[in-house]
C-alpha cells in the first residue's frame, strides 16, 4: 500500500497546491488491470491498484472545476524486466509450481484477444495522451492496455 498506493497520494498532495494556483493540470496514475481483475496470487497489489483507481476518479471530480485532469492507466502484462526477467514473475511463478517460464508466460497471455504482452513503449504513449492537451475534456477515466484481457464493459 506504501508503494503502490501511497506514493500516489503523497505526490499528488505535494503537486496539487500548485496545480490548483495555476488553474491547469493533469494526472495520470498507473493502475494495474489488477484493480479489477482479483488475483489471489497478488491480493495487497491488487487491492492497492483498487485504491489508487478509485482514488484517481474521487480526484477528478474534486479538482475538475479547477482545470484539473485525473485519469489512470490500467495495463495488463507488460513485457518488462518485471514480468520477463531472470527474476520476473514469470520466473518466480514457474518455479513455484514446477512449470516452465514461458509456459506461464503464455499462460499471462492466452486470454487477451491480442495473444501477447503489451509494450512499455504502448503504455507510454497512452499516458502522454492523456497528459496532453489533446485530451483537455477527458478526466475520472481509467484507460484499460491490456491487448483486450479485461471481459468487462
């Protein structure tokens, strides 16, 4: 929760003062399918993602009619160091039930639509979307990137 959440809330504590005298802004906070998507494998994380999503939409309706943009980013699996790493959750997880890492990785992935890890480079790009002026209107949003894992509406 420290982490994962709480450094949210304490950056934009820190920041939203600011934000406020200019009249202008926007938040992006990375959530996690996660968030909605329970897993007993990950429970505090998910939990936290939870937290930080509902944060960011209670946000957007308090400092909206400040000028002030909140939305979150939920990613699925990402093809970092994280997920793919000699240490990843991959690795971690195929240890623990005896499988093979790229099993498990496949497993990561089979039910998403797209059938593979989503970039860093993908999610970056929808976080400075939202950040830009392009989307000026757009705020209490929660942005799934997750090559279509998410079933819900």
């Amino acid at each position: 929760m420290a982490l994962t959440f709480m450094a949210a809330v304490r950056t934009t504590r820190a920041i939203l003062p600011h934000m406020i005298a200019r009249g202008t802004g926007s938040i992006v906070n990375n959530a996690s399918v996660n968030a909605t998507l329970p897993d007993p494998l990950v429970i505090d994380y998910g939990a936290a993602k939870a937290a930080l999503a509902n944060f960011s939409k209670a946000l957007s309706k308090e400092v909206g009619r400040h000028g002030i943009r909140v939305n979150a980013v939920s990613a699925g699996p990402v093809s970092t160091e994280l997920w793919l790493g000699a240490d990843g959750v991959a690795a971690t997880v195929s240890t623990a039930k005896g499988a093979n890492p790229e099993d498990v990785t496949h497993e990561a992935v089979k039910d998403t639509a797209t059938g593979r890890f989503t970039t860093p480079e993908e999610v970056a790009d929808l976080i400075v979307f939202l950040a830009s002026s392009r989307t000026s209107n757009v705020t209490g949003a929660n942005y799934l990137v997750d090559g279509g894992l998410s079933q819900g509406l």
